[in-house]
C-alpha cells in the first residue's frame, strides 16, 4: 500500500492524466444516462400515466397503438372490469404566426379512470370542441381559454384545463372526447365513433367474445411501450453509446497499465 502511494505521488502527472480521462468519459456517461431516461420517458410517459396493465388492439396492429383499428362491433365483444377505449392521432397546433408544435391527441371517454387530474380549470365536455393540454405545452405559452388551430383544416378548439406534464412518442399529450376528434380528423361524428384504436384494461381479466377473439388480441402495457415508433431504436443506440464508453475506459486503463510496467 505504501509503495503504489508512493509510485503515484512520484508519477503524479501520469496518474492525474488517466484519472482526468476517467473522470470526463464517466461524465459523458452520466450526461447520456440521463439524456436516455429523458428520451425514454418522452416516447412513453402517456402509457406509464395509464396505470394500466393490458391493453387490447387489432391482431393487424404489430403491436403498434396507432397502426390498430377496432370497430365498434368488435368493441361490444370485449367484456371486462375495468375498460376504457382509446383513440390517438397526430397532428400539429399553430404556436404564431409561421410555427406549428407537434402533438398527439388522445380521446378518451368522459370520466374515464384514464384521464389526468386537472390542475387548473376544467375536465373537457362532449361535444364542446374543448381539451386539456399538459404542463408542458402549457409552459408554451397556451392557458386556459385559449383556443388553439389544429391540423391543416384549422379546427379550432379551446383549452379548459391543465393537466400534469406527459408525452406519447416524443410529443406532447392533448387529451379530448371522441367527438372532439372526430371534428379534428375532419370526420363525421357516427364515423369516429365506429371505430378506436384500442382498449385499456386498467387491472382484472379481459374476454374477448364471439368472432372478435380472432381479429383481436390482449398484450402487457411494456409490450405497447417497446413497440412505440422509435422507442426501441433510440434506447438501443444510447444504451450502445453508454456500453462504448465503458470499454474505451477499460483499454484506457489496460494501456496505462501496460506501459507503467
């Protein structure tokens, strides 16, 4: 113990050059860690708010949310306790005069055990052309009683309240009714209602009925979340990138080493 504290005391430079390096790549680590986490939580954080366990989708659907199609026949075989249908859509909202933000719209029934609580205003109604938008499309400057342009027919919808910040696929959640994207979509309101994209199965069993069992099928909430677009390929790229690092210290290490001795 005496002499390795007396070789790094003569050779100090050397010894302070290879922890420099170590300490630099274990911060990149660091800095990459947690730009993964964030990244992660952005694609998946909706799906997480759900508290759910299953969801149920269109056996077509690749395990991809906005990919699945339910009618509404299908939808009246699906029996279970704890059932919220789901629909989702991107588009965009006008933020100024030549700047539009990236969204998706998530409608869901009124009262839905789904929905966020509201921290300032109110739930959306019906058929009102009202939504709720998160925290962090609030800090953008939208508030209450805004009312906001969507997608290119320019449907104009108000905002009555503000929920907690939340993500699906990197953008930010605006939550809504049915018949609220119906009129986004620019559909009839009968046509949207024919059909969603899926079921949430809050906690319990789930039975699919009749001819449905076979157009139909049951995956975990962590089967969704792998299966969002892009969220697999970026974590897998970081995480990569993390592991890299992690080698170059160990050869940094083993050549130091190696010429020392």
């Amino acid at each position: 113990m005496f002499l390795s504290l007396k070789e790094i005391f003569y050779y100090k430079t050397r010894y302070t050059l290879i922890a420099t390096i170590i300490f630099l790549v274990s911060y990149v680590v660091f800095i990459l860690s947690g730009l993964s986490t964030g990244l992660a939580d952005q694609f998946k954080q909706a799906v997480v708010d759900w508290n759910a366990e299953k969801i149920v989708l269109s056996d077509s659907s690749n395990n991809i949310l906005s990919a699945s199609q339910i009618s509404k026949t299908e939808l009246d075989n699906i029996e279970g306790d704890e059932l919220s249908p789901v629909s989702i859509f991107s588009t965009s909202i006008n933020q100024g005069e030549n700047k539009r933000e990236n969204i998706t719209v998530m409608a869901l029934p009124i009262g839905s055990d789904i929905l966020p609580n509201v921290k300032e205003g109110n739930d959306f109604s019906e058929d009102k052309k009202e939504v709720v938008i998160p925290e962090n499309l609030a800090d953008k400057g939208y508030k209450v009683g805004d009312k906001i342009k969507v997608g290119n027919n320019d449907t104009e919808l108000k905002i009555v309240g503000i929920a907690k910040p939340t993500y699906y696929s990197a953008t930010p959640v605006v939550y809504s009714s049915f018949t609220t994207l119906s009129a986004i979509k620019n559909m009839n309101t009968a046509a949207a209602e024919a059909s969603v994209n899926g079921v949430i199965v809050k906690s319990g069993q789930v039975s699919l009925k009749g001819s449905s069992s076979d157009k139909l099928k049951v995956i975990t909430t962590s089967e969704l979340i792998n299966n969002i677009p892009g969220y697999s390929a970026q974590k897998t790229t970081l995480s990569a990138m993390i592991y890299f690092l992690f080698l170059i210290v160990l050869l940094i290490i083993a050549v130091f080493m190696y010429v020392i001795t």
